[in-house]
C-alpha cells in the first residue's frame, strides 16, 4: 500500500493506488545533493528519478515523525506511559 500526503490534520495520509504524492516539490540542486550524500554513504549513484523518489519519501517520513502527536492519542499514550513506569517500578 502507498500513501498520499494530505497536508496537517489528524492523518496525514491516504492510501492510493500505486502512486506515491509528495505535497511539495523538491529542487534540482536538493535532488543533486542527496544523489551526493547518497552515493557518498552508500556506494551507489543513483539515477534523478531515483534519486528524486527516495528524496521525497525520505522527506514526507521526516514530515510525519517531525508532526505532533494528534490530540485524540495523548490519553492512550498517557497510559500506556502509566503502565510501563509501574512496570519498571515494580521490577527494580
């Protein structure tokens, strides 16, 4: 399944068929440098489209792990939180 940024909101992304869209195009020299910073780390050019692909996927997870957390979560994090400190608590 792919998934297709939709902007800020609650979820963030929608599941589309075969296609991946990325709210914001990325410039040719920021394509270019991470074709650099790719191979530099990897050993591996990689070809624009490739390259200007996995930029883009890269970027939105960025984008997704980067946005705060939706409100209607905070209260099951809260106790999940809960959990785990008595959890350690009791094992100590």
């Amino acid at each position: 399944m792919t998934f297709r940024f939709m902007g800020a909101g609650i979820c963030p992304f929608t599941p589309v068929s075969g296609q991946m869209f990325v709210s914001t195009m990325l410039s040719t020299d920021a394509i270019k440098k991470f074709q650099m910073i790719y191979a530099k780390e990897f050993g591996e050019d990689l070809d624009f489209e490739t390259a200007s692909e996995m930029a883009s996927r890269l970027l939105n997870l960025a984008k997704v792990i980067c946005a705060p957390m939706p409100k209607h979560f905070e209260s099951r994090y809260r106790e999940l939180l809960k959990e785990q400190t008595k959890k350690t608590t009791t094992k100590g």
